[in-house]
C-alpha cells in the first residue's frame, strides 16, 4: 500500500507515501515515513517483501523496514573501495551489488549485513544485473556475461 520516492541529488531524500492520493502530499499524513541521508544519487532502492535496501554509490548499504522506515542497519561500509552506478538485484535470498570495478558483493537478504562472497570480474560495469531464473547476466563495458548453475 506504499509507494517509494527517491533521490540522492543535492538533497538526500526517500519518502513512503500511501497510495491512491492525489495533490500535494507535503508534510501531510500520507507521507508514511521519511528518510533525509543514505540515500542514493544514481542506484534505485530495491523493496523485497517487507524491506527497502539503499545501495550509495560510495560503498554504503541500508536496510529498512518498509512499512515504517525503521533501520535494521544504516550505511554500513561494504567491503573495498568500490563506486556503484548499478541497481541492487535479488535472488534466493542473496543480494548481487556489482560495482564499476568489477567487484560483485553478495549479501545475505534481510535485517542483519552479511557479507557472503566477493567476485570480480576483469571489466567496469555501469548497468544493472539482469536476473532470469536461474541465470544472471552482466553487461560490461566490452562483454555480456552468463552465469548459470551447471547441471549435476
């Protein structure tokens, strides 16, 4: 019953705004919740079931409580200096954030960061991963790359 809006230029800012209303929606009780830092400038939010995760192009990850906006961890440092300009995308429970260097950190999903595995890639990276069913793809700058689970 919530929609997200966002955005990390020049003022951070994400709001949680109820559906179905219509006018402006400043201050008034429709804004569910607010959020004024941790927001960021080019990467979307990624709402998975009850939790909005915010992924700042400077290595820091969030994550909320959708329905209310409380913080189950608040810009915590990912692991290496990393730039990010892709999307965060999820899949069986594991998060995928793949920075411009080529790094892709994966984390556990839900209320607690757990950092599970860093691979890397000889490539820079500027577009979001692309998830079908069992299959990631990724676009670098010169390759499409394929990863799928090998038959056993």
């Amino acid at each position: 019953g919530l929609v997200f809006a966002a955005s990390g230029w020049r003022k951070d800012t994400l709001h949680a705004i109820k559906l179905g209303q219509r006018g402006d929606l400043t201050d008034s009780e429709n804004v569910v919740w607010s959020l004024n830092r941790g927001t960021p400038y080019v990467p979307c939010p990624m709402l998975w079931g009850e939790e909005i995760y915010l992924l700042e192009d400077r290595s820091f990850f969030s994550c909320l409580a959708a329905t209310d906006g409380t913080r189950h961890y608040f810009k915590q440092r990912l692991p290496g200096k990393l730039t990010f300009s892709t999307s965060p995308v999820g899949a069986a429970d594991r998060i995928y954030l793949l920075s411009e260097e080529g790094r892709t950190v994966v984390v556990q999903r839900g209320p607690q960061l757990k950092v599970l595995a860093i691979n890397e890639l000889d490539e820079s990276f500027y577009a979001s991963p692309a998830i079908v069913g069992d299959v990631i793809y990724l676009r670098g700058n010169e390759h499409l790359f394929c990863f799928a689970r090998t038959s056993r």
